[in-house]
C-alpha cells in the first residue's frame, strides 16, 4: 500500500511538470509535428543512441529527410540543405531526456552522452552554427566541452579532442560570442 501511494503522489508531481512548456518549448514542438521537418522529432534519441537505417546512422537519415535531400544532390548540395534546416529549426535541436542532464540543451552537447564522435564530425562537415548560446545554461558546446574537461571525467580525452576539434572548426566561448 505505501508503495502505491509514493507511486501516486511521485506522479502527482511529475506529470504538472511534464505538461508545462516553455512557449519557446511549445513553438518548437508545434513546428515538428506539424511542419515540413517531421523527421526531426525525437532527433535527440537518435543522436544519443544511433541506430543504422539503409546503411546510414539514423540521424544523418533524418536531417536528410527534414532537409529534402535528393539521391542526385551533390555532397556540397547536401550539407547547404541540411546546414540550412539546422538553422531554421536550431532552437528545436535540444535534447530533454534522463540520458542528459541539461534538461533542453542542445543535441550539440547531448551528443557527448554516448561519445558520439562521428556525430560531431558530421556536423563540422554540414557547417552548422557551432555557437549557439543555450538558453538554459547561457553557454554554448565549446563552453560545455570546457567545463567537462575540468570536471576530470573519465572520458576526458574524448572531450579534449572535441574541444580543440570544434575550436578549430570555428567553435567559440560565450563570452567571445557576447562580447563582439
């Protein structure tokens, strides 16, 4: 009985919270489910846990989708298509799952989860905007690799690699960001 009745008011809790969206949330997801970038939905999963579809990683798969990339285009064709659907729907590019504990931070930084390292390297070779300043935490993916570093995790060269990788790449701080 006492195990129902912390299931209960844990749900009672939980769920309020789960239907509360920040307007910018809610314009976001209203923009997936019902625009042309359908595929991006759920895109957080597949950057976090890659399945392969048709011998692609799925979430090349799906931006190529959202992107209307065509058999015929051209590599440099495909990255302007898809680079260009990054950045009209950059802001619904975040990641809200238990995998990540940036609750709506972006798939640039939710990547690190499983040690996606193709996943950056795909996005440096589309050209996306690697300095977003994230709303819920005022930084951006070279900001976030930093402060990982200093944490001493156990994959830290991992994300020394990324660091310089993206920095290279034309990743920037923040503060450089706020500052121009």
């Amino acid at each position: 009985m006492k195990k129902i009745i912390l299931v209960v008011v844990l749900l009672s809790f939980a769920l309020p919270l789960q239907a509360q969206r920040h307007p910018k949330e809610e314009a976001c997801f209203e923009k997936l489910r019902n625009g042309e970038a359908k595929g991006l939905r759920g895109i957080c999963e597949h950057v976090i846990t890659p399945d392969f579809v048709n011998d692609e990683l799925s979430y090349i798969t799906r931006f190529k989708k959202a992107a209307g990339v065509l058999p015929e285009d051209s590599e440099e064709e495909v990255n302007r298509k898809i680079r260009q659907v990054w950045s009209e729907y950059e802001d619904c590019l975040t990641c809200d799952t238990i995998a990540f504990s940036l609750r709506g931070g972006s798939i640039l930084k939710a990547a690190h989860v499983s040690g996606n390292a193709t996943f950056y390297r795909t996005v440096i070779k589309w050209g996306v905007n690697l300095n977003r300043i994230d709303p819920v935490d005022g930084k951006t993916v070279l900001d976030f690799f930093r402060d990982e570093l200093n944490k001493n995790p156990p994959g830290i060269e991992f994300y020394r690699v990324y660091y310089n990788v993206l920095k290279e790449h034309g990743a920037k701080h923040a503060s450089e960001i706020l500052t121009k």
